[in-house]
C-alpha cells in the first residue's frame, strides 16, 4: 500500500506492521533501538566529562558502568561542593528560543478558557515565570508556545556569564552559523511579536523582537553568580541526550582514602630516604649535593600540586608520578656526577672536571627527560581520570628536575669550589 510504501522510505529504522483489529503500528527496530542507547550513553559521558572539566575536577573518573544496562561511573577527588556538581551533571540544559503566542496565564484551566477552540495542533502551554514583564519570578505561569524552536541547544557554539546593563547576571549566548542564519530569518519575519526562551521545558524568558537579531542573545532573569555560572557551563558542553538520575552514591573518607594516600606518602618517604642515604654514602660531600636538589624539586612539585589542584590532585597515581620523578632526579645526578668522577680521573683539575662533568652530561639528561615528557603529554591528551594525574606531576616533576639537578647543582658545586684551596680534593 501506500502507507507501506511511505514508511519503507522515510522511516526504514522502523517495522511495520498491521494487527488483526485493522490499525496501524510502526515499532522501532530492536538493533535500532539499541545503537541510539548506546551512543546516548556515549554522548551522555561526553556531556559530563565536559561539565565536570569546566569546574576544574582534576583526574576525574567518567565511564560505563558494566554492572548494569545504561550506567555510568563517575569518580571526582577533591570535591569541595558535591551538591552542585550533581546538580549540573544531571541537567539536561536544553535551551530553546520559540515563538510566544499567548499568556500569560495564572493555570492551565484560565489558558484553556481563554483559549475556546482549543490548543492549536502546532502549539503547547508550557509554564514558566513572565520575568521579562512583570519581573516576578516566583509567580508560576502559564504561556502558549509555539511546539517548533526557532533555534535550539545543539545551535549553541559558546555561552558565557555577564551582566546588564543595570548589573544583574545574565548569560550571553552565541550560535552557530547555520542557527545564527535560522535565528536571524526568524526575528526578521516576526519583529513586533514576543518570543520564549526555554530551559529544560520551562519558560526562564520573554521578550519582545526589536529588530533583526542574527547569532547573538543575552538571557536574562533572576540569576545568581552562581547560576549564571552554572548555566554557562552546562550551554557550553551541550544539552544531555537522555535524563539520568543516581542510583547509588558514595563519599570515601578518612577509612579509605585518606589511609591510601598516607600509604603511598610513607612510601614515598621511606624511598626517598633511602635514596639520599645512598647518595650520601657512595658520593659523600657531592651526595649532599644532590639531596638538596632532590629535595627542591620536590617542593617545586608540591608548590605546583597545592597552587594548580584544580589540574591535579594528589591521588594514589599522583604520588606515583612523584616517586618516578624523584627516581627520574636520582638518575640525572648520577649521570653527572659520574661524568665529574670520568673527568678527575683524566687528571682534570676539580673546577674543570665539574664544567665539563655538567656540559657532557647536559644533552643526555634533556635527551632522557624530553622522550619522559612526550609520554607523558601522549598520557594526558589520550588518556583520563588518575592517568591524567599521573601525566602532570610527572612531566611538572621532570622539568622541576632539569632545573634542580642542573642549574642548582652546579650553582652548590661553584659555591663549595670557592671556599676550597688551590688545589684541594673534591668530595665525590
């Protein structure tokens, strides 16, 4: 039939079918079905790794969950505020413009009076607050909306907070070329007539159109800092596929997380100690040396940690990346040191054994630690979560190192140098 002829080529996702009572039923096709659930949960981890990135939640955990269909597992360290992050995680931040055609309305029965021959086919009452008109945005009403936008969330390239002219929130919107195109056909052709701006099917605005208006808006209401931020964040990742709701939440304290981390910091000091006794013993005056420059770099690393934690938190692989660069600094001093030992015996005298010592040594120890550096870049850009923890203190440790081992190293060894005789045996 006909029917049958229309669905087969403008809905081939969809089976077709006839049962005994005479009607018609289109159901979609189960392998269909399930490759949209699967890229909504895919768009969906997406969504969240984008939000949670934009509040600065370093080594953030974002992925699926395999105890379940349709799950997905989120781990944030360091979480100062985890009612708000929730908040707009599960936000499905879907703006809308559309025309208004009618309201406001104290309910639905007062739209429904005023409107006697019912709700048009191509339009929906939606409530909301009438706040661009009578500023009263704890008043619910009732407003009747065009069902097609104008333009909507997926149009948005860029939202950011601002403010007004009389300095009250607001967030200002930019579209993409093609919404800015369908935006501007629209104010041009309806200039005079109101317009809505939706939120997650609630009307937050309305307005009248001036002029002819292209990629640009402002959305205006009461806002707080905090929800203009907000709401700038979850514009600028992009509206969820799907709703999510939470089935299970849990906060690890002081029982667990925090007898983890006081493990690998035990860890790192039992090996950094050991570290430094070695030195000291087998490279006696110089090792005193080079446990000052392990130690700076050190608190170069830890500087960083507590100024940028928003980039890195000190979790379990974090501290990981720090025992490696301590390692990492081991190594650079014993390249030079060895060289310094090469060089004295040749029958170099300590001033020229130590220049020469640190301009051998200088191309291998960059050569090393610029091939550990790309790795680690290739571990943040490709990876996620505790791999990008352990990607930055390990490339922030290894260029700490390159100026410790190097620079401070040899600033210790000229100072020592100065006070010692014509001469006069160099302890290493």
């Amino acid at each position: 039939t006909e029917l049958h002829r229309i669905v087969d080529e403008k809905l081939p996702e969809y089976d077709f079918t006839t049962p005994s009572d005479g009607s018609y039923l289109l159901a979609m096709k189960p392998s269909v079905m399930t490759d949209r659930k699967n890229r909504a949960v895919t768009q969906t981890i997406e969504t969240i790794r984008s939000r949670v990135d934009a509040l600065g939640v370093g080594e953030a955990v974002i992925e699926e969950h395999g105890l379940g269909d349709n799950q997905i597992l989120v781990q944030l360290p360091g979480v100062d505020d985890p009612t708000r992050v929730k908040e707009i995680m599960q936000s499905t931040a879907m703006l809308e413009i559309r025309q208004k055609k009618g309201g406001p309305w104290n309910s639905e029965q007062e739209a429904m009076s005023a409107n006697t021959g019912g709700i048009p086919a191509d339009s929906v009452l939606m409530h909301g607050s009438n706040i661009g008109v009578r500023g009263d945005a704890s008043q619910d009403q009732v407003f009747l909306i065009s069902r097609a936008a104008a333009v909507g969330g997926t149009d948005i390239r860029d939202a950011r907070p601002g403010k007004d002219e009389s300095g009250r929130p607001t967030v200002s919107f930019v579209l993409t070329g093609e919404g800015g195109r369908r935006f501007a056909d629209f104010t041009g052709s309806h200039i005079g007539e109101d317009l809505a701006i939706v939120l997650d099917n609630k009307v937050k605005e309305v307005a009248v159109i001036k002029s002819r208006i292209s990629d640009t808006g402002q959305l205006e209401g009461a806002f707080t800092e905090q929800e203009v931020n907000n709401l700038s964040t979850m514009l600028r990742s992009g509206a969820l596929p799907a709703s999510i709701h939470y089935l299970e939440e849990r906060t690890v304290g002081p029982s667990l997380g925090a007898e983890s981390i006081r493990q690998g910091i035990t860890a790192s000091i039992i090996g950094m100690s050991a570290v430094m006794i070695f030195m000291f013993v087998y490279y006696r005056g110089a090792g005193i040396n080079a446990n000052l420059a392990l130690l700076l770099n050190l608190i170069i690393l830890l500087g960083f940690l507590g100024f940028f934690h928003e980039y890195a938190t000190l979790t379990l692989p974090g501290i990981a990346g720090v025992i490696l660069t301590i390692g990492m600094g081991v190594d650079s001093n014993v390249l030079i040191f060895e060289r310094i030992r090469e060089e004295l015996r040749n029958g170099k005298s300590p001033a020229s054994a130590v220049d020469q010592g640190f301009a051998k040594a200088w191309l291998t120890i960059v050569d090393t630690h610029v091939t550990t550096i790309v790795s680690a870049v290739i571990l943040f850009v490709v990876g996620s979560g505790p791999v990008r923890g352990f990607a930055v203190t390990l490339t922030v440790g290894l260029l700490a190192n390159i100026f410790t081992a190097v620079f401070v190293s040899r600033v210790i060894f000229d100072s020592a140098l100065a006070r010692k005789g014509r001469g006069e045996a160099l302890s290493i």
